[in-house]
C-alpha cells in the first residue's frame, strides 16, 4: 500500500532519494550508489520506525522545502538544516509528527554537508536493480533517475509503526559524533599499496591534505604532499571499493565514493574504512584530512563496535514498534500488549497505557 | 580482491570470470558481490557474517576446482552501428590520423570479433579487446561533455560503446541503436563478461528503422 505523502515545494540544492545502495550490480558497470552518510540515514529510519535500509532524502548543502499531503511522522539526522513545520523550529534528530497541509522547510547548513530526512513508511520509489537510490551517473533509480524538482510527488509505503508509538524518540545526545574541523580517516593499506615507494606511504600516513572543491557523489579530490610511485600510477583496470584512495600520477589522492564508477586504472593505496566514508560525506571543501593506517583485523573489530551502536539504538526503542502491539481497553483503561513469538512459545507483556509501567507479569 | 594474474590476454580473462561465477553459485553466506574485471575478482562480504580467514579458505577451494575446468561458451553480441556523419563525428580524424580511408577504418572495426573483458565505468560499458593496431589513437584533449547513448569509442588500444549518454574523452566513430543499459531489466546489460561482440554496419535509415520498431 502507498500513498502520496509529500509534494516538493523548493527542491534544495541537491535532493535525492537514497537507501543503502545496490549491492549486485558492480559486476554489470552499475555504481553501489546509496545514501553518502549512512550512518544519518540508519539513524533516520530507527527514529521513524523503519527498517534501517528504506528509503529517504538526501538534502545536500541546502534543504527542499516539502508540503505533507497525510499525517506522518519524518525525523531529520545529520547537520542541523534548521528545520521548520509551520515556521516552528523541529528538533533534529527526532521522530516528530507532520499534519497534512503542513509545510516543512530546511534551511541552508552551517557546517556539515548532508541531512538526511526519513518518513514513516519510506519513499516509495520503483525498486531498480534491488534498491530504490538514485544513480545520478546513469540517470536512473530513485526519483525517475533525477534530484527533486518542484512540483514533484513523493509517495510513502505503508508505516510499520503508528506515529502514536514512536512519538517522543530522539537519538542520544552526541550519538552521531562531533563535526571536526580535521577529519582522521582509518584506512587499511591496499589493493595496491605495493605500487608505491616506502616513502610514498610514510608521505600518506603522515601528511597533511586538503579537500579539493570538486567533490560530489563520485568522488572527492584532496591537496597535499605527492605520494610517490614505484612506477608509474597506470595499473590495469580493476574493481574500485567504496572509499578507495587512488592516487593519478600526480601524486594527490582521490578517494571514491557511492557514486564512484566501478572500475578504474590509478593505483589504490588503501581503502577507509566505511564509518569514516560516511563521515568524510560530511565534510566541505577546504577542511584537512589526515590517514591512520589500521589492520583488517582492527578494522572489522571497528565496525562490530559501530553495528553495535545501532544495536543499542534498537534495543532502547524496542516494544514501541519492533513488535506488534494490541491496545486492551478494560474497566476504563487501556493497556498495551506486546507479543514476541516463539516455536509454541510466546513471551506476553503487558503495559498500562498511561504511565507505561509494567502492571501484569509475563505469561508463558 | 584475487589477482589471478597481471596481464591482459583472453586466457587469463576467462579464469577470473570462471571464478565468479563459481564464487556466485557457491552462495557463500556474507558475501555480497563478485566483480570480475580483466584480471582479477574482488569479492565483497560482509565480515560481520562471514571471517577473512573462512572466505580465504572457501576461496582457496573454488579456485583448485574451477580453474582447471574454464570450459566455457560464449555468446555473440552484433551491435548495428552507423559509421560517421553525426552518429560518428570522430571518423574523418581517425582516417586522416591513421592515414587510412573512412572505408578502411570501418572495415578494420567491423572485422574482428572482440572479446569482452569487463564491464565497467557507468552502467554496463563493456571493455572491449581484439581492435586492429592500425586503428590505434590517442584520446581527446579535452573529453566531451555530453557523449550519446550508444555511441562507438576508441581510444589508445581499445575500443567500446557509451551505454549511457556520459562525459568522454574516446573518439566518436559511430552509433548503435541496440539498448545496452535498461535498469528495469533484472540483467541489465545484454552483453556479459566473457562474451564476443561484433560491429556490424548498417546504413542511416536502416538504424532509424530499428529505433522505432525498438520503441514499439
């Protein structure tokens, strides 16, 4: 079941539907594409009652200004776009209900790059090549292939989660970690690391870079001491992973990001790690970059400890929606009762509405 | 990321591909994606499902097995192009260049029978090897900013086709109507690693033909 649910009153500067991208396709030349911070959108969609992977905005730089066309609940992550329903300030990253008629404005970011805006239900697009992210490349995905525009409708699926049972959730404070003005990315050393003097790499661990203006979806550009090659940059052409760093004859290192094409012929010295790619889509032209190297070992162990984040973000709000929910009315009373299921088994617990205290037991 | 080798000839190609398909009908949990390009196969996964240590070995494994046996069919793809005028702006250079006739330089390009190494860049171009020595050239100085659909590069050693209207710094000598990239298909591509391609010329109107009976 889907519904129109937003119309596109000011696009913004650059407004995409994204999810978590398209895994699968590499092998045909298709980019991964996907929502640039991740780690916002997951965020966005844990606040709204979603599964973590549907479908939402990606505002980048300047936000679009959206008319509700149905009550719904959105909730905005990532750098505060100062948003506004009715003219009335919003709290970034919580869940807040929308009237139909309403009018939600975001404004124009002061420091970050992207916000990210989830809706109860997600955007309903068309799923192409298994995910609903625009690939702005080849003009296709998402929104017909494009950014919004004015006069665009964007249409929700069916909530998982009423808004009555998810009202009142934000994101722990600090959760999404600081905005430095110097961003340290981990990397791991490779695919290629062996196409580079020992002082190219100790030039890349140690050095002091700068991003470039050109950064978009694909890629960005980054100034500073030159990484030496062995021979030459030119390897043959050969998958590019989400973050490499591929350094041109030049010396100065691009890293690759959702948009990148998926294949490429410069060496790659190393890859950053994921958490750190969404974090660099944060980051505006000018700001400084250092490189720590990590093992795969440590890396893996880095991303256990970030899964583990929105484990925690889950577990705090479960029972509001993971699970179905019956409301009882009694005696003038109304009690939630949640079910979680088993083989024959089923773990009962009931809530009075009111004050949410457990007023039964657990019943087996 | 397994590098099967460092080089590009068909051979070594075929083992790569061979191989990814192998990983792909192992169906090995956590693992995401296998790409496959000229002569290596990087293997996504997800090491929160599956370890290093464990894909290594199931790796280790697929590759004593499949890759003595690359007994392998391939398909042929005929791509209708029209050669110069304004599907093939870049004709008349690559003749003065080469120092051949138009005539000439189509025929070089219509004789062989690529092979495809890969697909790549954006949306399912496909990395094309066997183009004549004698249609060698360099590359624009400044890529274009808009190359149509369907339009028939070369460039250095190689040559291929714009699946989608893209920036591109090959020289344009000719344009097919055939769709190569369709996102609505499940495989979007109709041509695959591995398989052959050849260029087949078809007149001006004969490809204005086909767009409409394609459109109908």
């Amino acid at each position: 079941m889907t519904m129109d649910a937003l119309e596109v009153v000011k696009p913004g500067l650059l407004t995409t539907v994204q999810d978590l991208g398209r895994i699968g396709c590499q092998k045909y030349g298709v980019p991964s594409s996907g929502a640039m911070d991740q780690t916002a959108l997951r965020a966005a969609n844990l606040l709204v009652g979603n599964e973590e992977g549907a479908a939402g905005l990606e505002a980048t730089g300047e936000g679009p200004a959206l008319r509700a066309l149905a009550d719904s609940v959105v909730a905005i992550v990532g750098p505060d776009m100062e948003p506004l329903i009715e003219g009335r300030p919003v709290e970034c990253g919580a869940a807040t209900e929308i009237r139909s008629g309403q009018l939600l404005e975001l404004g124009r970011v002061r420091r970050g790059l992207r916000a990210y805006l989830a809706v109860g239900g997600g955007i309903d697009v068309p799923l192409m090549l298994g995910s609903r992210s625009t690939c702005l490349p080849a003009a296709f995905g998402g929104f017909h292939g494009r950014a919004l525009r004015g006069g665009d409708i964007l249409a929700v699926g069916a909530a998982a989660t009423r808004p009555a049972g998810i009202k009142g959730r934000r994101l722990p404070r600090g959760w999404l970690g600081p905005l430095g003005e110097a961003l340290t990315l981990r990397v791991t050393l490779g695919p290629q690391d062996d196409r580079f003097t020992p002082e190219g790499i100790r030039t890349f661990l140690t050095g002091t870079y700068r991003l470039m203006p050109e950064m978009d979806r694909m890629g960005v550009r980054l100034q500073g001491p030159p990484i030496l090659h062995r021979s030459g940059a030119d390897v043959i052409s050969d998958s590019i992973p989400l973050g490499a760093v591929q350094v041109p004859a030049d010396g100065q290192p691009i890293i690759l990001l959702a948009d990148r094409q998926t294949t490429g012929g410069y060496a790659k010295i190393a890859v950053v790690l994921k958490e750190d790619v969404y974090r660099l889509a944060q980051t505006t032209p000018g700001q400084v970059v250092h490189f720590r190297q990590m093992s795969v070992e440590e890396a893996q162990a880095g991303l256990w400890r970030y899964e583990a984040r929105f484990q925690a973000l889950q577990q705090a709000w479960q029972g509001e929606g993971e699970h179905p929910n019956y409301i009882l009315q009694h005696k003038n009373r109304s009690y939630r009762v949640g079910v979680e299921g088993g083989e024959g088994t089923y773990r009962v617990s009931v809530q009075k509405q009111a004050d949410r205290k457990r007023e039964g037991g657990e019943e087996t | 990321m397994v590098e099967l080798g460092d080089g590009i000839n068909v051979a070594l190609n075929l083992q790569v591909r061979a191989l990814g398909l192998a990983v792909e009908r192992a169906g090995l949990a956590g693992v995401q994606e296998a790409v496959p390009t000229y002569r290596s196969l990087a293997i996504y996964y997800d090491p929160l499902r599956i370890g290093r240590g464990a894909l290594k070995e199931n790796i280790d494994a697929l590759l004593c097995s499949t890759l003595d046996q690359v007994g392998h069919r391939s398909r042929v793809v005929e791509i209708p192009t029209v050669y110069g005028g304004i599907c093939g702006p870049d004709l008349e250079f690559v003749a003065r260049h080469t120092g051949l006739s138009e005539d000439e330089v189509i025929r070089l390009h219509t004789e062989p029978l690529y092979h495809v190494y890969m697909l790549g860049f954006t949306g399912g171009f496909p990395y094309l090897g066997g183009l004549s020595e004698r249609l060698s050239i360099p590359r624009l100085h400044t890529p274009r900013l808009k190359v149509p659909a369907g339009s028939v590069g070369i460039a250095g050693t190689q040559t291929g086709v714009y699946p989608v209207e893209s920036p591109g710094g090959w020289r344009i000598i000719g344009r097919t109507s055939l769709c190569l990239f369709d996102p609505s298909r499940q495989i979007p591509t109709p041509i695959l690693p591995g398989d052959k391609v050849r260029f087949l010329q078809i007149p001006q109107q004969a490809s204005q033909e086909t767009a409409t009976a394609a459109r109908h």
